[in-house]
C-alpha cells in the first residue's frame, strides 16, 4: 500500500489529535479528583507558600547585625531556608511526573532510519546476458524510512499505572507537610530550650550576686570578731561554684542558639536574641477532640493511607497484564537507487500480547496483593501510634499545667525563706549553714518552676505535632507570672 506526502502529514496530524486529546483527558482528570484537605493545618498552608516564595532567596543574616526573633520569625526563616523542606519539595515533584510518564504509554512512539547498500555480481565464464566474463554489476541504494505506532487501549493498564503514580504523588505531598510539621516542632522545642537556658542564665547572675554579696558582709563580720573565718571560706566556696555554673549555662545557652539556627537554615547566624519569655497558656481542647482532629489531618496518617491506595492500584494493574494491547500502526519507505527506487506504506490495527508469561504474571500478581495487604497493616500501624501518641501527650500536658502550679507555690515558699534567713545573717543572728541551705533551695525552686515551664511548653508543642495543627488558647491565663515573682 502506498501513500503521498498528504495522506502521510494527515496520519500524523491524526496522531497528534488523540494524543492531544488523551493527555487534556488526563489532565481533567487529575485535576477533578485532586484532594484539596480544607482541614490541614493553617501553620502548614503558609509554610507551603511562603516555601515557594523564596525560592530563589538567599538567607539575609550576617553576623555583623544584629536581630531579634520571634517564634513566628524562626518558623518563616526554616520554612524559608531549611534545606531537608528543600529536599521534600524536590522529591514531591519527582513523584509528580511519574504521573505523566505513565500516561505516556498513550503517546506514539516514532522510529527513523537509513539503510545504504551497496551489491555487485561479478561473471568469470561469461554473463548470462551474453558478452564476455569478467564483468562486474555494482548497485548503490539508500533506503530512507520512518515508521509510528500508538495504542489505543489497554483494558486500564495505564490507567491504573497512572493512578498509582498519583497516590504515590498525593503521599509525597503529604510526607513534605510531615517534615514541615516536625521541623516546626524542632524550631519549638529548640526555642523554649533557648527561654530556658536564658533564664537559667538569669538565675545564675543572681545567684552569683548574691554570694558576692554575702562573701562582703562575711569579711565585715569577720574584721569586727562577731563571725568565724570560716563564714568568709564559705562564702568564697559558694561563690566560686556560682561562677562556675554561669559559666556552664552560658555554654547551654550558645549552643541552644547554634542549634536553632541550624534548623533555621542559617547555621552560620547566631547573632540575635529572641523575644518571647516562657509562658503558662490554657488550650482549648479536648482528648477526644484531639484524638478526632489528628485522625483526620495528620499528614503522616493521610501519606500512609495513600501509600494504600497506591498498592491497591498496584494490584489492579498487575491483575490486567493478562488483557492485550489494541493499538494502531504505520510505516513508510522511499528507496533511492537501482532496484531500489521504490516507496511503500502502511498503516494497520492490531491486538498484540508483549511477552505473555503466564507464570510471571501469576507471582507478580500475589506480589502485589501481599505488598498492598502490607500497606494495610502499616496504615492501622500509624493509626494506633498517632492514637497513643496524642493521648499520651495530652494526659502529659494536663499533668505538667499542674506541676506549674505546685512549682509556683514551692517558688513562693523558698522566696520568703529565704529573705527571712537572709536577713537574720545581716543581722547577725544566722549562721553560714542556714543562709547557704536556704539560698540552695531558693536556687533548686527557681530553676524547678522555669523546668516545669518548658516541659509544659515542649509537652504542647510536641501535642501540635501529633495532631498536625497548631492548639487553639483559650483567652485566660492559670496565673500572671512577673519578673518580681522570680
């Protein structure tokens, strides 16, 4: 069968036509079944957007300025600059076009070649045309061709392909929200560390003044005979280790900072402070309420629940490799040459099987079947570790708001013993012995109440994790807590 140059430009353009038209199909359909998850958390829409803003942003931070930090600014700054989110992203959009590479089985395959030969006959006893032997016959030819097919269909090969493809794209999606949401969880727990380690520093400085007082009021007892010297060795005693403390918390404190600016993605940054103080805020939640609202938005549930999906879509694409392919095909040639000087074409329909093994096809099917049962397991897995993770950490967020309490009136009480033996030792009528047992407990009290602080703190941020949104405040406070009450 032979063609001209229009009828083969229309079998091209016919091509171009159902290809064009299966991909908008395919768009329209990954468009109308995308899952648009209105209850995610708000803290991970903004990072998603804010993330792709700043693509092409660099970190502004020099050590040579100087700035100050809010826990929302920390929280931007490694949606921002965080390379591990970087990663996700990048992950997430490899998994995207595996979606259009199984579609692709739609598109046509296209093949062109030339083939140049060249043959001679050479007669030694004569030419069977007559005239003396010896003669030689050379023929030169080039043989141009371009050849198509496409399929046309499957029996839901590719479509299952391609919805697994998909499920495994919507779990990606999921995974990078997972790792924006422990992230943030790591900015908060590193941050309240930081509010605590300053606070430390705080206690430290005060204590270290005080003993610097006390070891001058010893010398002077002790130049006017009232006190023994052993007041003023004592009072150096507690004086240096106070130092050394400072020094110590100091230390936690740089490092804290270096840590958070490595989650931060600005590793090299540590020139800021932050602006924020440890805090006693009320949530408005409930277990059962949390237990709900994890199940339904958490990232790392819904990933694993498409995980399922995919194996499932695995599954049904392994059971059709027993159907055929239908799909179209066409050919065309234009030889160059002596006896070559030919053009030829054609174009066909055909049902084929690619290497049917029935065998093969039996185990990959029960592969699939076990591998998506797995995916099953792993999803109930995730399930139940969510379920005792949010229950665990809201029985431990309960237990720590109490604590604060019962630190908060320890503090209290240390306080006011330790300004009565205070003043007793001015006046004289204390000992060493009991003004250094009530300045370590009025020091054990203060560090005990910031403590219970930030595991109340560190407890809600790790709650929000689990949960996968941020905890709602209710409008009222346990207590009021001022730098005078420390």
């Amino acid at each position: 069968m032979r063609f001209n140059k229009k009828q083969i430009i229309s079998l091209a353009i016919l091509s171009c036509f159902v290809l064009t038209s299966v991909n908008m199909a395919e768009a329209f359909s990954f468009k109308k079944n995308k899952n648009n998850n209105n209850t995610q958390a708000v803290t991970l829409k903004k990072a998603n957007k804010k993330q792709k803003k700043a693509e092409m942003e660099q970190p502004p931070y020099t050590n040579e300025v100087h700035s100050v930090f809010s826990l929302n600014d920390c929280i931007e700054n490694a949606v921002k600059y965080n390379p591990g989110i970087w990663a996700s992203i990048y992950n997430e959009e490899a998994y995207k076009t595996r979606i259009g590479q199984a579609w692709a089985n739609y598109f046509p395959s296209i093949s062109a070649g030339l083939d140049v030969s060249r043959s001679g006959n050479k007669y030694v006893g004569g030419s069977p045309y007559g005239g003396a032997g010896g003669n030689q016959y050379l023929t030169m030819g080039y043989i141009p061709s371009v050849s198509a097919d496409m399929l046309i269909f499957d029996f839901g090969k590719t479509k299952a392909s391609a919805d697994m493809a998909k499920r495994m794209y919507e779990a990606t999606k999921e995974d990078t929200k997972e790792n924006i949401n422990t992230i943030i969880y790591n900015i908060k727990y590193t941050y309240y560390n930081i509010l605590f380690a300053q606070a430390q520093v705080h206690v430290y400085e005060d204590t270290v003044a005080d003993y610097q007082l006390q070891l001058d009021q010893a010398w002077g007892f002790y130049r006017y005979g009232t006190k023994p010297k052993v007041d003023v060795v004592t009072a150096e005693y507690n004086l240096g280790k106070a130092k050394l403390n400072l020094v110590k918390a100091k230390n936690v404190l740089e490092v804290a900072k270096v840590q958070l600016s490595q989650i931060m993605g600005i590793p090299e940054y540590t020139n800021y402070e932050l602006s924020d103080q440890l805090t006693l805020n009320l949530f408005d939640i409930t277990e059962e309420n949390a237990i709900n609202t994890a199940f339904e938005v958490r990232p790392e549930l819904i990933s694993a629940k498409k995980s399922e999906e995919a194996a499932k879509m695995n599954l049904r694409a392994a059971r059709r490799d027993f159907t055929p392919n239908l799909g179209i095909y066409g050919s065309y040639n234009n030889g160059i040459g002596n006896e070559y000087n030919v053009q030829s074409g054609q174009v066909g329909v055909g049902l084929t099987y690619n290497g049917l093994n029935i065998l093969r096809i039996k185990k990959q099917i029960d592969q699939a079947n076990a591998e998506y049962k797995r995916a099953k397991a792993e999803y109930e897995d995730t399930k139940h570790e969510v379920y005792f993770n949010v229950k665990k950490n809201y029985m431990e967020l309960e237990t720590n708001r109490e604590a604060i309490i019962i630190a908060k009136l320890a503090l209290d009480q240390a306080k006011e013993q330790y300004r009565q033996v205070t003043g007793r030792y001015k006046a004289g009528v204390g000992n060493a012995i009991e003004l250094k047992d009530g300045e370590n407990t009025y020091l054990n009290a203060r560090l005990d109440f910031y403590n219970a602080m930030l595991n109340y703190n560190n407890t809600a941020a790790s709650l929000e994790r689990e949960i996968g949104l941020p905890l709602k405040l209710k409008p009222e406070k346990v207590l009021e807590i001022t730098k005078e009450d420390l």
